[in-house]
C-alpha cells in the first residue's frame, strides 16, 4: 500500500512537472507573438520597407520565382542566395553563404533559423531570397503555384529579361 502511494506522488510530480514545462513554453510563445504582432506602435521608416518588399513580393510571384529559377540553372547555389538590396536604388545581389553565416556570428547566432531555411530550401518547388534593407535583413520565402520551374518556362524571358523588368518594377516602389 505504501509503495501504490509513493508512486503515484511520483507520477502526480512528474505531471505537474511538465504541466509547469508547459505552461513556461506557452508563456515564451505568448511573448514571441505579442511581441511580433500585439505591438500597437505605430509603423516606423525603418519597418515600412519589409511591408513595402512584402507587398512587391505577392504582386510578384510569378516573376521573382521564374527569375529564381532561371538563377538556380544558371549557378545553383555556388555564388549563394539571391538577394534583393534596396539601397541606394533596388537591385539583385547574390549573398553568399559565408557572409551570411559570418553574419550570424556577429549578431549572436540569433539568425540560425535563416541559414538553416537557406541550407534546406527545395528551389523545385519554393524560393529563398533574402531582402536587404535599412541595415537589416528580412527572409523571403514563398511556395509559388506553378512550382519555379514552371513559373519560368511561363514567363519566357531569359534571365537578363526578369532582372531588368523586376528592377524596374523595384525601382517604381516606395522603399
């Protein structure tokens, strides 16, 4: 009988143990979203550029994940990861892996959720860029439907094609 009760202390610790792990968990995830989205200030110049290349980014799809695409053929990810550079004026660079992972070095690793994006991403069927702006640095990623392979046998322009027309475009926004 005393064995039964002490064993069922154990179990009623080990619940409540990870009732509390739990609970912790959800209260850091609570904070992570509040902090994402539960801020009411209002938007500052140097956020409104991520919402302005979101906004670039659904309007065009099509064209940003033929041109990926047409790249990927090109050099697949020997020169690294497109990029969108918004200063001075919006082009396309190539970020390569080494400068982005000396990046995360000096800010503390805190963009290791990036370089594992960027490492794991399946260019068949998503694209991966990064945006750059104001100092910062924002992920672009999206499953295109069609898939980047189709979107680029679609678009039928070469490569030189989409970076002259997406720059163009770029260059019309209000970054």
């Amino acid at each position: 009988m005393k064995s039964q009760g002490f064993q069922h202390l154990i179990h009623i610790r080990r619940e409540l143990r990870i009732t509390n792990y739990v609970r912790g968990a959800c209260r850091r995830l609570y904070y992570e979203l509040f902090m994402m989205f539960g801020s009411t200030q209002p938007e500052t110049g140097d956020s409104k550029w991520r919402r302005q290349l979101d906004k670039f980014v659904k309007e065009n799809q099509r064209d940003l994940a033929a041109l990926f695409w047409g790249l990927w053929l090109e050099n697949g990810d020997s020169k690294g990861t497109v990029g969108i550079d918004l200063q001075p004026t919006p082009h396309f660079v190539y970020c390569p892996q080494a400068a982005i992972e000396n990046l995360n070095h000096q800010v503390e690793n805190r963009l290791q959720e990036i370089l594992g994006i960027v490492e794991n991403h399946q260019p068949e069927v998503e694209v991966v860029m990064i945006g750059i702006g104001k100092g910062e640095i924002k992920l672009i990623q999206f499953a295109p439907e069609p898939p980047p392979p189709d979107c680029f046998a679609q678009v039928g322009q070469d490569v030189d094609g989409l970076l002259e027309l997406l720059e163009q475009r770029m260059s019309e926004q209000d970054f």
